[in-house]
C-alpha cells in the first residue's frame, strides 16, 4: 500500500512517522521543503511537486493546516490526480468546507473520508489518536488498514460532516475549559490564595478536569514553549466552531469574547505558542500575587 502525505507540520510530521513504523511505501510533501528532511531520512520518498507525489500512491492524507489550503491542495494542485484515488481529510476544518471537498473530490473521480483525531504529537507517535471518520461506510471500512495505525479504535460517526462537527465540539470544551480554568487560577492567586490548597478543593470536586493539571505548572511559569497545539490553531477551531453553531441555528453569543480575547494572540506573539498561553491573555492589568 503506498500512501501519500501532504503537510509535514507537528501532526503530520508525527503521523508519517507512525506510518513508517508500519513499513508502509509513503510519500510526503510539504509547500516548505525542508520540513520534509527529517522524514525523508526516516524512510520517506519525496518529489518536487505535489502532483508528482500523488501519482505515486492511491492513498492521499492531507494534515494542512486549514480548509482553505487543503481545498486549493486537493481541488487545485491534484485536480487531476484524484481520478481512482481516496483522500483521507485529517485537518479540522468546517462541515460545510469538508463537504465540498468531498463533493469535488467525487466529482474529480476520487473517493473522500473525513477523519479529524484529537490528540496530538505524543498520541501519533504511539498510534493512540482518537479518530472520527465521516463518509461512506465502504470508504471507512477500506481505509482500516491506516486508519488502525493511527487509532487503536476508529470510529465512524455518519456522513461525510458529521466527524467535523463532533471535533469541533470537543475544540470548543478545549478552549472553553482553559479559559475558566485560567480565570480561576489568577483570582485565586490575586486573592493570596495558595494555589496547592485552591487544587486540591477542585480536584476533590466534580468541577475537575485532568486538563487542569496538565496545563498548571505551564500556566504558573508562563512557560508555553514546545506546543503540542498552537494557540492560533485553537483560534480558527473557536471560529470554525461558532461558524458551525450559526448554521445550526444555535446561539453561541457567549463565546464570542472568548473568540475576541483569542484574536489578541497575534499581537501578543502567541500563535505559535501552546493554547493554553490564553493564560497570558486573561491576566489583565495589575501585580500578581502568585503564593504556590
């Protein structure tokens, strides 16, 4: 089985390296070379264009980084590549984007599965991702084969829009769940409240999320270094989130100030940085009295 992967970044780069632990013939290309190296040292093939790589597998993974650059990848680029090929569609994006992929990949003559994972860098590399596949049911059960060395435990959630929607769901609680837990923690510490006796309260307390924990000694050093999620990924999940929310006929108003604090991550030189560096966002104005 030869496959064929577009976007070399943090989990692309790790999920190649899964897929190479499988001694599977695989392809990469990235619009920046260089970050190809790495995995072209590993075992992986390359070639100067992407139309060149596609040819070389009837398997295509795309892991860019939005809806926009993987539609002008796969409907541009590989417009006439996709004939007798299956594209496994990894990056979130929106229902509404994943579904005109799917149609023009169909319409080009491919076939299209949707299938976003949550985790990151770790859970690739150990073929631990939780994955949500969207599409026909033939194309899910003909895709195993990858899709088992990614995730111990694939599941297809319905058609092609479905897997999107249900990760983006679980993005919001990301970003939701960070930014109540960073408020918290500045007034606690703003309060003279010792941070140890403030965690044990919650960890005893149905308002816990492990999440909490994984991200406090980062928050507390204001240490965001090293992202397994940047914060500008979680920016556009947020607004992909609301945009889905809107077509739905829900009300998401109050995650709109969130969606706005989010957006002062430019300026403030965190989008590349972990997500939780909201945590920098939320503190305000004023000296912090930080007892651990």
């Amino acid at each position: 089985m030869a496959i064929a992967l577009f976007g070399t970044g943090l989990l692309g780069g790790a999920i190649a390296r899964r897929l190479l632990e499988g001694e599977q013939e695989l392809w990469v290309w990235n619009r920046s070379p260089e970050r190809c190296q790495d995995l072209i040292q590993a075992g992986a093939r390359s070639a100067a264009t992407a139309r060149e790589v596609a040819e070389q597998a009837d398997w295509l993974i795309t892991v860019l980084s939005d809806g926009p650059s993987t539609s002008a990848l796969l409907l541009g680029d590989l417009d006439q590549q996709l004939d007798g090929r299956t594209v496994i569609q990894i990056a979130t994006i929106g229902p509404e984007e994943s579904q005109a992929l799917a149609d023009g990949v169909a319409a080009r003559g491919g076939r299209y599965l949707e299938a976003p994972v949550l985790g990151s860098k770790p859970e690739a590399l150990l073929g631990r991702l939780q994955l949500m596949a969207g599409g026909e049911p033939a194309v899910f059960a003909a895709a195993q084969p990858i899709l088992t060395q990614l995730s111990e435990a694939p599941r297809r959630l319905g058609a092609v829009g479905s897997a999107m929607a249900c990760k983006l769901a679980l993005n919001q609680l990301i970003a939701s769940l960070t930014h109540a837990f960073s408020l918290s923690l500045h007034l606690v510490q703003r309060s003279g409240v010792e941070v140890e006796a403030f965690m044990e309260i919650l960890r005893g307390s149905a308002l816990y999320a492990p999440t909490f924990d994984k991200k406090l000694e980062r928050e507390l050093a204001g240490d965001y270094s090293n992202p397994n999620f940047p914060t500008a990924h979680l920016r556009k999940d947020l607004a992909l989130f609301l945009q889905a929310t809107q077509a739905a006929g829900l009300n998401g108003d109050g995650l709109e100030g969130l969606l706005h604090l989010l957006q002062g991550s430019t300026a403030a030189g965190l989008d590349g940085l972990d997500y939780c560096a909201l945590h920098a966002l939320t503190a305000g104005h004023g000296a912090e009295r930080a007892p651990r």
